[in-house]
C-alpha cells in the first residue's frame, strides 16, 4: 500500500524540525508543543505517529541506521575497504541528522547500531578468507573490533570528519587486520 504524500510530507517536516531542536536542545527539554510549532502541525497529527518525543527519537535512529543498510546492499557487493568506505560516506552525507546525535552525546548508539549490522558482511568475509576460525572465534572476534571501529569512528566524527573516509576507511582495513591475523 502506497504512503499518502501528504503524510510522507508532515513526517518528513516534523524529522527535519526535531533535528533542528535537538542541534539547540537537549532532548528532554524538547517538548511535544514545542516541536509542533517549530513544524506547523498540531499535537493531534504528532500522537497520530509517534508516543512522544523519545519515541521518535528513537525511530529516526533506527530509521537512519536501516536505510544505510538499505542502500548499501543494493550498491556494493562485499569488500572490506570499500564497505568501510562506503559506510563512512554514508556516515558523512547524514552528518546533519548525525550532528543532532552528537550534540544529545548519543551518537555512538547509531555507530554501535550500525557495527552490529554489518556483522554479516563481516563474517561472510572473515569466513572466506580464514576458514580456520570457529563460528564462536568470528562472533567475539567481530564485537571486539567493532567497539574499536566505534570508538574511531566516532572519533572522526567528533572531530568534523576532517580526514578522508580513504583515510579512515584504510586505518580501519589495516586495525581490522591486524586483529585477525594474530589469531
């Protein structure tokens, strides 16, 4: 079934509106009415989608973190570097509703979201390229890199994602195996 325009058009203008609040506020001083008049909606149209502001909140994250993934499996067939790249370039053209993250001190939850995703194309790869490592070794393998990759990522982001996401792509490539080959 086909989402009415008008719909698509008032959630797209109260996501828009709620990250251009939580760049000035911080979330639990974000209110319902406070949003509604920022989008030009009522309080009615809002309870229609969301239970309040931390359940959309909540939503966008996942909603930022699924369409990544959306996306990338349609784009890029498996390959490290150029997985990493791409995730990066992804981070960096939502760096708008990211930034909003940033300043709510919560952007390492969609980094961490977006790791665990990615721990299928991890292990496709790993399982590839050494087969000698148990299901078991991959799993705690892939959740101590990818607390590594968070922290770097969100490094760069804090930082205004100033180095490449070559740059940061190969530094990740070579920490990532590193790691596997001292197994």
């Amino acid at each position: 079934m086909k989402t009415d325009a008008r719909v698509v058009y008032t959630l797209k203008v109260v996501k828009e509106n709620f990250i251009k609040l939580l760049k000035e506020y911080a979330i639990n001083k974000i209110t319902v009415k406070k949003l509604c008049d920022e989008a030009g909606i009522n309080r009615a149209t809002f309870y229609r989608y969301y239970e309040d502001v931390f359940d959309l909140y909540n939503k966008l994250k996942d909603e930022i973190v699924e369409n990544f993934f959306m996306e990338h499996t349609e784009k890029v067939p498996y390959d490290l570097e150029k997985n990493l790249i791409y995730l990066l370039s992804r981070i960096k053209e939502n760096a708008d509703a990211l930034n909003a993250f940033t300043k709510q001190n919560d952007v390492g939850d969609i980094v961490i979201k977006l790791c665990r995703k990615n721990y299928q194309y991890f292990d496709e790869y790993v399982e590839k390229c050494y087969p000698e490592i148990s299901k078991d070794e991959r799993v705690s393998t892939y959740y101590y890199i990818s607390s590594g990759c968070t922290g770097v990522i969100s490094e760069w982001m804090n930082n205004g994602m100033k180095k490449s996401e070559k740059d940061v792509a190969a530094l990740l490539k070579k920490l990532l195996m590193n790691t596997i080959i001292y197994m």
